[in-house]
C-alpha cells in the first residue's frame, strides 16, 4: 500500500480494512455488468408488455446502455480530479437512480430505452471511479493484485445476475428488476458515502479545463508504456466482446445446439475466469506483473492457436469437450493479464488518475467492442471465426507488447522509455 493511502478528506470515519476496501470497491464496479446482466431474463416480459413485432428490437436496451456507459466514461474522470473521488461517484450514482426510476414508471418502449441510456451514463462512474481510486492507492504489483480480486468479483457477478433477475421475475412483473437496480444502487452509495474516504491527494488536484485534459490525453498517448498497455487490453477485450456476442449462436445455436443448458455452460466459463484473477491476485508479488502478464499473453496466443487447428480440423465444429476446453483456457489466460495490463496502464500516471482512466476506460471499452462486434458479424455456424478472431487479435496484442518492452519478456525491468 501506499505510504500515501490515507483518505484526504478530512474525514473521521473509521479506518477501511484492506477486505472492506477490495469488496466497496468490487460491488460498485459491479453496478454495470448487474445492471446489464439482471434483466436478460425480462426480455420476453417487456416485449410483450410494449407490444413490439421484432423481438430484436430489445437489443436496443443493452445497446443504449452501453453507448451511455461508453462516452460518460470521458466526464468523470476529470470531474474526479477537481471535485474529489467521492462527489463524482455520487454524481454517477445519483444519474444511475434517476435512470432506474424512469425505467419502472416507463409508460412506453421509448421512455425505457431513454432510462436504459440515462442508467449507462451513471453506470460509467462506477468504472472509472473505482479505478482511479484503486490507483490512489495502490501501485504496481500490489495495484495488479488488489485488481485481480476486484475482478474476481467482476466477473462473477454476471454469472448470478441472470438467476438474480430470474427470481425477481417470479415475484413480480419486469419492472420490479429495475427496482431492484434502483435498491442496489442505493445500497452500494449508502456504503460507499459512509466508508470510503476521499483518496484524492490534494496535490493532485487540477483544474477542469479543456486544456489541462487535452494535456493529460497527450500525456497518455506519449507515456510508451501506458499506451502500449491500453492498446493491448483493448485488443483482448475485443476477442471478450466477440465471445460474449457469439456465445449464444455457438452453444445454444446451430453449432451445438445446447438451447436451455446454454447459460450453465456460459456461467461455467465464466466462474474460472473469476478463479484466474484469485490466481493472479496469490501470484502476481511473486512472480512480478511482467513476468505473469507475458506468460498469460504468449499462453493465449498458443491457446488460440490450437483452437484454430480445432476448429479448421473438424469443419468449423468440433466436439463440444474438447472447444469448450480449448476456449476456457483461452478465457483463463485473458482473465490472468487484465489486472496487470491495468496496473501498467495507470501506474505512470497517477497524479492524473482520473483523467487518465476515463481516457483509457473510453478508448479499451469503445475499441474492444468494436472489434468484438467486427468478429461477431463474421458467425457463419461455425465456431471458426471466433478461432481466428481470438489468434488475430491476441496476436496483436502480443506484437504491441513486445514494441513496449523492446522485444524482450518477462523481464521485471520498466519498458524503454519512449
């Protein structure tokens, strides 16, 4: 930790546990993937209460949602390195409460999807917020792991939010899921106003000018190893996005047919990722953030390998065992570089922590899906473009990481200056 982790607040709270700190800080970042994930279930709910035809047309509340999540993330990192931490988050917590309550007393399917954007918008706070906080902090190593156990958290909470939103909806009708948003919400900022003081360092404080931020952008850009970090985190999270676009088509679709045990072996997957951040976090001190980040990302690149000889040796359809396998392993490894590639990106910068993860929230978030989406649209029945998705983008990746260090691995030293 930080000789400098105090809250600079002037607070009296309490002093905050290392544990009570990792889950305030896991379960408000949470906020967005809960809030995203619960209502899947609703879906068919909510068509036939609006009366709509194309039961496409209920993507648009996922897509709106992250549209808003996506752009909000450039305001509340400046806004947090002039007000304070605390103030921007509750900002974000107080839009995520209005856009929850528009969303229960919606009278049509235009006002629902206004509400979805408006609970994007705050959603986005949670994540950068958190972020800058973490970096307060924490730094280095120790910044990778306490990320790693926020991510374990992250990363489980999708799995139960389906089965979450699926017993709301059997006590009452779909607008009780976006009541129990609005309660989340208001629980997560109770906890959050009451316990977390103000880690902003006063020295740290700047002001909210187009100039200062346009600055602190180039300063990202200039930083060699914050870019390279960013830019590769955003290529990986591509290969995520093209995953969870094409997860359903693949098992519950033409490819494997699975239909109603699609989500448990969604939710499967999704639970050892939760295990590789636990990994990371009990390794990462040890072994150094280089060393293990390298090792995930060359043990990516040779895992996708193999599922692009899978998929091409068996017509785009292999067993259903042996992808699995091959895709989890894949999954584990990505879930294994995330904490670090995000302790790289930040850690140079933080005396602009704020600015600098909603810059690096914007363009890993805005980059991955759209490289996600990229790959998605290449489904043809067969699990073969996601295969050759997950080489081309992992190898990327790889080829912007070894530009950041020089072409050499696994090494502990800090990358080449620019």
């Amino acid at each position: 930790m930080n000789p400098q982790d105090a809250g600079t607040g002037g607070s009296f709270r309490p002093a905050l546990g290392f544990r009570e700190f990792v889950a305030i800080v896991a379960f408000t970042m949470s906020l967005g993937a809960l809030s995203m994930d619960s209502m899947l279930p609703a879906f068919g709910q909510m068509r036939t209460a609006f009366g709509l035809a194309d039961p496409n047309e209920m993507q648009l509340t996922v897509v709106v949602f992250m549209a808003g999540f996506g752009v909000a993330q450039l305001l509340y990192g400046p806004l947090s390195d002039n007000w304070g931490r605390r103030p921007a988050l509750m900002l974000g917590l107080g839009i995520f409460t209005l856009g929850s309550l528009m969303a229960i007393a919606a009278p049509s399917f235009e006002v629902l999807i206004a509400a979805r954007l408006v609970q994007g918008i705050g959603a986005a706070a949670t994540r950068i917020i958190t972020t800058a906080i973490t970096r307060d902090r924490f730094e280095g190593a120790e910044m990778a792991r306490v990320m790693a156990l926020i991510m374990m958290v992250f990363i489980v909470v999708p799995v139960f939010a389906p089965s979450i939103g699926s017993l709301i909806l059997l006590a009452g009708g779909w607008r009780l899921v976006f009541a129990g948003m609005l309660a989340v919400g208001l629980v997560v900022a109770l906890w959050f106003h009451l316990r977390m003081p103000e880690t902003l360092h006063p020295e740290y404080r700047m002001p909210l000018s187009a100039r200062r931020i346009g600055a602190a952008a180039l300063r990202c850009i200039r930083t060699r190893q914050s870019f390279a970090a960013a830019t590769s985190t955003g290529l990986l999270y591509g290969c995520l996005m093209a995953y969870i676009a094409s997860a359903e088509q693949i098992f519950a679709g033409p490819v494997y047919g699975l239909g109603p045990l699609f989500p448990v072996v969604f939710g499967l997957i999704a639970a050892l990722m939760g295990g590789a951040s636990f990994t990371n976090s009990r390794l990462v001190r040890r072994l150094g953030i280089r060393r293990l980040l390298h090792t995930g990302q060359c043990g990516f690149v040779a895992c996708a390998l193999v599922m692009v000889g899978l998929a091409l040796g068996f017509d785009g359809r292999p067993p259903l065992v042996a992808f699995c396998l091959v895709l989890t392993a894949c999954l584990f490894l990505f879930s294994l570089t995330m904490p670090n590639f995000n302790a790289l990106a930040m850690s140079p910068l933080g005396d602009i922590a704020g600015t600098a993860s909603s810059l690096i929230g914007f363009y890993t978030t805005i980059g991955g899906a759209m490289l996600g989406g990229l790959v998605a649209r290449f489904f043809d029945g067969t699990v073969i473009p996601l295969s050759l998705g997950f080489l081309v983008l992992g190898g990327a990746s790889l080829a912007v990481t070894l530009w950041a260090e020089g072409g050499r691995l696994f090494g502990d030293a800090p990358a080449a200056p620019h």
